[in-house]
C-alpha cells in the first residue's frame, strides 16, 4: 500500500548551488523507519526512484512552455512563436531565442538549466540516503547521466558536477571533457545491473544505451572528438538485442494511451490530473480552438510551424499530420471557428484559418497564421495538461542514428537500408541515395516536436545557418549562456565564451 508524502530538499548542498525543490515522494506503508535504515527493503525502490524521475516533468519540461522544451524548439527551423500585437511579445524574449539573439538575464533560460538540475539534486539525495539498494543506484546515477548529457548539450562546459559526495558549496564547473567522460563511465558502470525489462518510464537496459547514442552521436560537438564506433555499437545492442520496433501506426506513438507503444523507449508519464505540465495543445492552438476538442480552457496561441518546415513533407506523407492547417471548425465538424473581436486584417477573413504562411514574426502576426502542432492526441475535454506520455527516446531515432553513423563511416548503402524502414511506414518512396542533407530532413520530419531538433542541426552544423525571419549566427550561440542568476550565486561558475 502506498501513501503520499512531502520530502524537502532545501538547504541542502545541491539545493544551494543550483535549484531548491519540493518534491512528492511516495513511500510504503505498514514499514518502518528502523527498518528503512537497516534492511532497505528492495520493493522501497521501486517507489523511491519516481520521486527522481518526477522532477522531469512540469513546466518548462519536454511538450511545456518555457524552459528546456521551448529552446529546443523555438530556436531550430521547426517552430517560432510569432508576437501578435500585445500577445507573445514577452519583452522580446521568444523573437530573440528564434533570431539567436538571446541573452544572459532571459529569464526562461534559467529553465533549461533548473530542470535537469533539480532532478540531480533528488538523485544525489536518494544516493546518500541509500547507498546499498544496488538497483535504486545505479538507476539514479544513469538518470543523473542523462541530465548532465541534457546540460552538456545546452551550456557545453560551463556546468558544475555535482555528486552525492560533493562538500563545496560552490563547485566551479567542469570542462567538456569532463562532463564527457562522466557522463560515459555513469552509463557503462551501471547500465548491467539494470533491469531488461521493457519498462518506458524509467531508465532501462536499453534505454540507458540511447543516452551513449546521444553522447557518442555528438562527440565531435562536445569534445572535439568523432565516436562513431562506439555509437555504431551500442545502437546494435539496441537494434539487435532489443525489445522494441516501428509501431505500424507512427501516430500511435503519441496518443492519449499510449503507455504500451510498441516503440517509446523512454517516456514522461504524463497525467492531467497527477503530473501535468504537457501542454503543447495549448502553446499552438488558437483561442477559439477550445471550441473544436471542448476543452476545459482557452488555448493560447502560440507555436506554430516555419512554412519551409511543413512545406518539407510530401503531400503523400502520413506525417504531414503532424500539423493541423485549413479552416477550423467547432466539435461538430460543421460549425466554422470565427475570431470576430481579434479580428487583425489577415486576408482569410474572420474565419479561423491556419496558413502554413507566416506573415512576420513580429510585431503583428496574424492571430491565424501558421500550421499548428496536430502531433499528439488532443482528447475532448483535455485538460489544460494532456495524459499523454512523452517520448524522450523512440526506436524510431536509434533507427535514424544508425543510418547516420553508417552514412558517417563511410557505408551509404547500409544507411540506406535503416532510413528506408522508417520512410516505408509513413507512405513515402524509399530513397535512391543517401546524404546528409536528406537524413538531416528526414530526422525532421520523423521527430517534430519531440525536442532534437536544436541537437540534431548543431551536429549537421546546420544551426547557424539562416532561415526565416533569422540571420546567420556565430559558432558561440551552440550553447546557452551560463544564467546571469546562476553566475551571480556562484562565481566560481565560468561563463561560456561569446557572452
């Protein structure tokens, strides 16, 4: 049986140095705490490890507003948030993150560095309360990996390493290389003792492996180093030994139910009601799309898809529902949607409209232009948090991987073969030829709005490009800044070249 309780974590080292947090922490009833202390029962970790992996869920996290999610997003030729007079403007904040142009005091950049950092803070804390629960261990040391690989793919080496034995109030941070091999020995040192089973919302025998994927992936990123044999292994162990395959159906990968997809490796379960923060129904649609799903609030209208990007799909592509576009009608699929009191000029008239067009950026962006995001199942009646669960890691991007570092090693053919299997679902011809430039597009439109983006272009070395409404950028903007907040509670902290 199992009750709920409040554990705090403030003042403590970690909490200090990086992000305080409440957090919900379920325990076993009936046992007692001598009996916590001594025998750390094994079922004990089962629910303790969920108080570490709820922290990555919330505001700001992935599929919510603000934070690591948006800056995925909004700063890679998928999505922008377009300032529609006095709505989005936000004092410039989500235009300079479009335009590259972001700077240390914007505010939702302490997001991307909070979330990974609070959950940290909970796996160090459950590390030194206890150390002799194996399983419990090194689960919390691979989830600690993933959100320093998290970190490191945003702030590169301006972060601090924290472990459950760190003493410094103010640790200083640690070079790339550091964070680097941390972050490869947590995974390798701990990934056997993990369970095989095919568990989605919690690291896995598997799952652990894609986090070496992504590390090994963006080596050459990170340390200036190419792994490409080491990604092209454990990519094996994963297509090879592993439980998972294409779903038949890409769109069931992101339905209100899908806890049982056949090919999520690791997902946030997200719950309307118990752990909300998936809100990407609300970030896109329009106000008065409340009316076409019946939902329970007003939408904000937001995100929205850079035409290039949709105009990036075939016709024929299944995956062009991955946006919502046309006229909008309310639940009876009759009823036109009309936006008569925002009513801005757009050419389509009073009728909700959503063009793949985007007339500007800002300052007056049509209140209806832009595809919108149509990914995930928007239930009747949802929330304004969705119970979808996330996919963090799909079968579908080791797949994508491991064509990629075929194609990088010199073996087009062989990558041909894997970035043909997901094309083949999705009623798109097979590609005759594989390059960089049409792996790259194909990862887009394969993992819209699932948050690689801005990874996936730094890698091609795409993302200073131009693209619309956005000049060239320089090198320095492939990482955040160091958040002027966090600098100014710890000087010790060095800020990333550039800012």
């Amino acid at each position: 049986m199992l009750r709920s309780i409040k554990t705090i974590c403030v003042g403590g080292l970690v909490a200090m140095t990086m992000v305080s947090c409440e957090l919900e922490q379920e325990v076993l009833t009936g046992v007692t705490q001598e009996r916590l202390i001594n025998e750390a029962p094994p079922e004990l970790a089962e629910v303790l490890k969920q108080s570490a992996y709820s922290r990555l869920m919330g505001d700001g996290s992935w599929g919510g507003h603000g934070g690591l999610y948006s800056y995925q997003e909004i700063t890679s030729d998928e999505m922008a948030i377009p300032v529609k007079g006095g709505d989005w403007n936000d004092g410039g904040l989500w235009v300079r993150a479009h335009r590259h142009t972001w700077s240390i005091d914007d505010t939702e950049l302490n997001g991307v560095w909070d979330i990974p950092f609070r959950v940290i803070a909970e796996t160090n804390s459950l590390l030194q309360q206890y150390p002799d629960i194996e399983e419990l261990a090194a689960e919390m040391r691979v989830l600690r990996a993933f959100c320093y690989l998290v970190l490191l793919d945003n702030f590169g080496g301006g972060v601090p390493l924290v472990i459950e034995t760190t003493t410094d109030p103010n640790p200083p941070s640690s070079s790339r290389e550091e964070l680097f091999n941390f972050i490869e020995s947590s995974v390798l040192e701990n990934v056997d003792i993990l369970t095989r089973e095919n568990r989605r919302i919690n690291f896995n025998f598997w799952s652990a492996h894609m986090i070496l994927a992504k590390l090994y992936m963006n080596a050459e990123v990170y340390i200036g180093q190419p792994k490409w044999t080491e990604a092209n292994a454990v990519l094996d162990v994963i297509i090879n030994e592993g439980p998972y395959s294409l779903a038949p159906n890409y769109f069931a990968n992101f339905a209100t139910a899908n806890a049982n997809s056949v090919e999520n490796m690791f997902t946030l379960p997200y719950d309307a009601n118990n752990a909300g923060g998936f809100n990407i129904h609300h970030m896109a649609l329009h106000y008065e799309s409340q009316k076409t799903f019946d939902l329970v609030d007003q939408p904000w209208n937001g995100y929205a898809a850079l035409e290039d990007f949709y105009n990036s799909y075939d016709d024929a592509d299944l995956r062009k529902e991955n946006f919502r576009v046309g006229l909008q009608f309310e639940l009876d699929g009759v009823t036109p949607l009309r936006d008569d009191a925002g009513f801005d000029g757009d050419p389509d008239g009073v009728e909700v409209n959503f063009t793949p067009q985007i007339n500007e950026l800002a300052p007056n962006a049509f209140r209806q232009a832009g595809a919108r995001v149509n990914k995930f199942e928007i239930a009747i009646g949802a929330q304004p948090d969705l119970n979808n669960d996330f996919p963090v890691f799909r079968y579908a991007d080791a797949i994508l991987l491991k064509a990629e570092v075929l194609l990088r090693q010199g073996n087009a053919a062989g990558g041909l073969e894997y970035v043909n299997q997901v094309r083949d679902r999705v009623n798109v011809p097979l590609y005759t030829e594989l390059t960089m430039d049409n792996l790259l597009a194909e990862r887009g439109r394969e993992l819209f709005a699932e948050g690689w983006r801005r990874s996936d272009l730094i890698r091609f070395n795409r993302f200073g490009a131009p693209w619309w409404e956005k000049p060239s950028s320089p090198e320095t903007r492939r990482v955040f800044p160091i958040p002027l907040n966090k600098i100014q509670a710890n000087v010790r902290l060095t800020q990333n070249p550039g800012y």
